[in-house]
C-alpha cells in the first residue's frame, strides 16, 4: 500500500476526546471468563455507565445475537443496540479510531488487532471478532475506514488535537504487538494514522495493567499543554517510581502537569475469583491479584466527565481534581469495580465519535 | 398494551414503495438448506441485485459474522454491509415496514414472524434471528419501533400510499399464522399498523408459492387505482383461474388492471436439487418441484425498477410492460433463477426505506 492512502495524506486527523461529539460506542461485556457471575455484574456496570453517558450524547452499544435481547431490556430506551459480534468488551482498543479532515468528513482507523500481545503474551485467543469491530463500525457509519499496518490499540495512545500524541514504551515498543517494529517506525505509524507532529514518549504505565501499560490508564491531556497524571506518594509501591518517570518526560517535553491520586490499592477477593470460569484461552484471574485502577481512565463526554468510583477513600478527592480540571464539564462518577475486574475502565470501555459537518 | 400506540393513533402510515427512498435492506443468504451449493450462487445473485439497485439508492446488506468478510468482499463498495444474524434472508418478510408520520419522521412495524406457518407448516425452524431482524434494522437507525401483536409479512401487502392495501386470503386468514384470527380482526391490524383506510381481498397466490400465497407475488400497484398482475393465458395451468379471479376481486374494488405475462413455468431440476442440504428443519426442496415465478416480484428503487429476468421467452415481454408502466424509470433486469430458487424473488429480498424529513 502506498504513503498516499494514509489519513495524514488525506487531511485526516484524531481530534482530542473533549472535542465536540456525534457519539459514543460500546461492547456489550459477555465472556465468562473474564467477567464474574456470567458477566451479569459487569452488564450492569457497563448499564449504567452507558446511562450516565447517554445523558449527555447518543451511545450505541454493540451487542452479540446471543445477548441482544438481554442488553436492549437492561439499557436505557435512549441508547441505540446493535448486533455486533465480539471476543470482549473494549471499544477503546477494538473500535475505530474516528478521525475527521478539515472539511468536517469523519473517517476512523482500523488497526490490527492481537488481544494485547498474540498468541506468546495476549490476554485471549482467538481476536477474530475483535479485529473486525472497527471495521463493523466505520460501515453503520458510512465512515472511509484506513486498515493500519500494525498492530496498536485505542487505549495506548492520547491526542491533543493539537499535534501532540502521549504513548508509553512499555506497551509501543514491546516486541509482542509489532515484532521487529522500531521506535522510529512507530512514530511513523503515529504520524500517519493520527495526524500528529510531536510523541511523547512516558515509560510504564500503572502496575498489573495487563494491557502491558495502556497511557489511557496512566495520565490523559486535560488541554494541549497540560497533562493529568495518576500520581503514587508511597516509595513502597511500584507506581511511585513510574508516576515520577512519567512527570519528568512529560516535563521535559514541555508539558504541564496535574496529579491526580491513584485509587486506593485493591485486590481481587477470593469470592470474585471464584465466579470467572476457567478457560484454557482467557485470563485466568487469581485471588489477591492486584487491580490496575486509575481515575484518569474516565471518558469526556459532551458537556460531562464520566469517570470511575470504588467506594474507596480516594474517591472524593479525585471527584475535586477532575471538577476543579474540567470547571465547564459535569463530572459523574460511576461504580466501576466490575469493569476494573475486567482488566481496564470507562475509557477503555468507550470510544468517542467526533461530530462531523453535517451533510 | 393499548390501541393508542398504533402508528395510525401516531399519524403513521406506511409509503408507497414508489415513493422516495433513503435507502434499502437486504439480507445476505447463507443457510445450505436452501440455497444450494453453499448459498454461493445465491450470494452471487444477491450481489448482483445489490449492485443494481446501490446505482440508485443506498443499499444495507445484513450479514452473520461468519459471512462478514466474504459478504464484504463480493460486494460493491458502496453497499454498506452491517452484521445481524438471521435464520434466513428475506427482508421484505423479515425487515421492518417503514412509516412516515407528515412531518416526516422515520418509524417501522415489527411484525411477529413465524417462518410463514409455525410449527407445524413453517417453512424452517428456529426463526428467533429472523423475528429480531426488524428491530434490528430500527435500532440502526434509531427509528421508532411498533411490535405488532400478530404474525404478518411485509411480502403479504401492498400499500398505494393513499389509503388502500392490497392481500390475499390464502395468507392473512390461514390459521397458520395467527390461530382463531377472524377477517375483521386482520383488517384492524392493517387499518392499525399501516395506516390504509381500504383493503381488497384478493383470493390465492401464484401456485406452488411456499408463503402460502403472498400478494407481492402475484399483484402489485402502479400507482393508486392501478394494479400489474401477473396474468396466464394457459388453461392448464392453474395460475389462470387465479390470475381471472383476482381480476374480477381488482375490478369489483374499483380498481384498474394491467396484465404482465407469468414467467416461461420453470422447474427444480436434478443439478439443483442435489447442491442443497438436507436438514431436519429446513426446506427440504425436490427436484422438479414448480418454481413459484413472477415478474411482478420487483423492487422500485429510486428512478428504477429492478426486476427479475429467468432467460426464458417471457422476459423480453415483461421487460416492455414494465418500462410502459413506469416511464420515468429505468428498468434493470438482474437474472435471478438462484433467488427463485430459494423461494422468492427479488421484492422478497429487499426492504425500502422511506425518505425522511432532514434533521
């Protein structure tokens, strides 16, 4: 394929999450094991958060045949259901990328997909499905789809809309995504399909993220120039290390920061283990494991800030910083444990359509 | 649930299918039992209809999963394929009938389906995807959706666009579908659900028409006061007495009548009969079974007719009345003996989608 047929030769490029949008979509979670009680919990979480967001803008939730009668009656009336097979439930990772060019054209990238590292390090076998989401998207769209030629996911990078990416070392340079692909080379890629000019590169993302360190669970863009971080004060745990590493490049790239805490630790209990089937090609969660939680892995809606909650003693005070960052915005938090059993949050759970110029 | 709900207490009627389009529906056949050699003749055939009327109008083609990529692949760029799962592939029975309400919004008829008889004279079952395919098709186009507390199919009507539907007695008032449903009370759910004002009865269908006899086989309007009947001049044949009596039914209605030859009889053969699968549920066709053929069974697009051509000597009539009959369109002729042979033809197929108003 040529250079000509990428998004950058065609004016196209990612706007940033807080632009203005026609939408959101969503997977409806399904596989037993990955999500407890026959997903029934997670179902309900994925509910409200779809509520929550579609008080604010249209949500369209992708639903399996199996499940699509249960998933229209647990939804709101306001939320549009349609079928769509998947592996899992992670619309940021598997859904288009939606780009637009200048004259308003909405048109999403469709990258390759390989459940976060393939069949040495992926978190299940087969994707088959899952590669196909973004492509299932950009046609209900009508949308010009651009097939990537590598493997990346929603979550592992951040736009400004403004030329600026955030991407982490940890999960572009890992040889599990693209075996052989350089540093250089990805930035190409980046370049290309986001129409961006400058990457920063963070090193790690949050400990047992098991996306290999999505940026999307460890520091987001609140506006160009200022980035908010999940931020650790206690040397005993791993992410006080990485939450520094990453203050100082994003630093020394020119950008500002803001910290927000990071949750309270917490842990899969036993009796939320033992409600996830067992399977030779899934995740195979243990008691005690520990749980990537993060606030910045919220979604901005229109005119909202949908953001996940614990019931732990950090939640307040990340509901301040997140009103406090995003004054013109409505910050709703929403019960997210069952999503972060999952293995990610309300960011990686959704992707943003951007509003395109109407026809 | 209460008569206030009925899209006629919502001002909703159902258009002409002459009237403009926004776009229209199909369904990608797939099932081997019956449509013979894997359905690959078939979904060449649908294809070709699929191209011929996107030269139109918008074309959706709904595909399974597992047909998704070679649905894609076959068929024209244009044709927006979406993924919905099915039992079988007539969107004309099993899609939504699409209302208009005057200022023009979108909205649609779920009718209960049941594989054109149930149980006990069905033609396959399950048929649970194929009662879902309609609320499917609302969803994706976030149209309001009355579910209709009885069994019909879109193919066992046909609208004027002003007030009068035209049916068959050997379909509506076969206890097949809807058991101890008197006259009165079909004539209520199409007073309801479409919006007519008038109904003529017509008698039987064509012969050997597996839908027990559906109207969209036999006759069809030209315009209000007109209707094109598929006619035989054949006293042998048994579609004379009926093509005479529905006739004399069109005329005692008050309504005028052209005539457009019945195909060259056609028949099932050995070749074709061995290419389909035998299946406990299915159709279970044998060869030199009669071929249920009409000319009438078209599609109106936008400025077009498509319509089904068999090779046989009729064609080239039925070619001329057509374009007599409507001569602001062009009339296309897609050879379409493979979607005869599954049962149908090409208005069978196809589902229109009014126009509405513009955001």
């Amino acid at each position: 394929m040529s250079d000509t047929i990428t998004p950058r030769a065609q004016n196209y490029a990612m706007p940033a999450e807080w632009a203005p949008h026609d939408g959101c979509w969503m997977i409806w979670p399904e596989r037993p094991d990955n999500w407890r009680l026959g997903a029934k919990p997670a179902q309900a979480a994925f509910a409200a958060v779809a509520g929550a967001i579609a008080r604010f803008e249209p949500v369209t939730m992708l639903v399996s045949a199996r499940q699509f009668a249960n998933a229209r009656a647990m939804l709101p009336a306001a939320v549009r259901v349609v079928e769509a097979s998947s592996n899992d439930a992670w619309a940021r990772d598997t859904g288009a990328t939606f780009l637009l060019n200048p004259a308003g054209d909405l048109a999403g990238v469709d990258w390759m997909f390989n459940a976060w590292g393939g069949l040495g390090h992926g978190l299940y076998f087969p994707w088959d499905l899952d590669d196909q989401i973004a492509a299932k998207m950009l046609e209900i769209e009508k949308a010009k789809r651009f097939r990537a030629p590598k493997v990346l996911e929603g979550g592992a990078i951040h736009v400004d809309g403004a030329g600026t990416v955030l991407v982490t070392e940890s999960c572009l340079l890992d040889q599990n995504r693209n075996s052989g692909a350089t540093r250089a080379e990805m930035e190409t890629l980046l370049r290309d399909y986001l129409g961006v000019e400058k990457i920063v590169w963070l090193g790690a993302g949050v400990p047992h993220d098991e996306t290999g360190g999505h940026v999307d669970n460890l520091a987001c863009f609140v506006r160009p120039g200022l980035v908010l971080l999940s931020w650790c004060d206690d040397p005993s745990d791993p992410h006080y290390q990485i939450s520094r590493d990453a203050e100082s490049r994003l630093r020394a790239a020119g950008l500002a920061v803001e910290h927000i805490p990071m949750p309270t630790p917490m842990f899969l209990t036993d009796a939320e283990a033992a409600g996830i089937d067992h399977s030779p090609t899934g995740m195979n969660r243990a008691a005690g494991e520990r749980l990537a939680a993060s606030y910045v892995n919220f979604y901005a809606a229109n005119s909202a800030i949908i953001a996940p909650c614990f019931d732990v003693p950090t939640d307040s005070e990340a509901h301040s910083v997140l009103q406090r960052l995003f004054p013109d915005r409505q910050v709703v938090m929403v019960p997210a444990r069952e999503i972060l059993l999952g293995g990610g949050n309300i960011h990686c759970i959704t992707q943003q359509q951007p509003r395109k110029a109407r026809e």
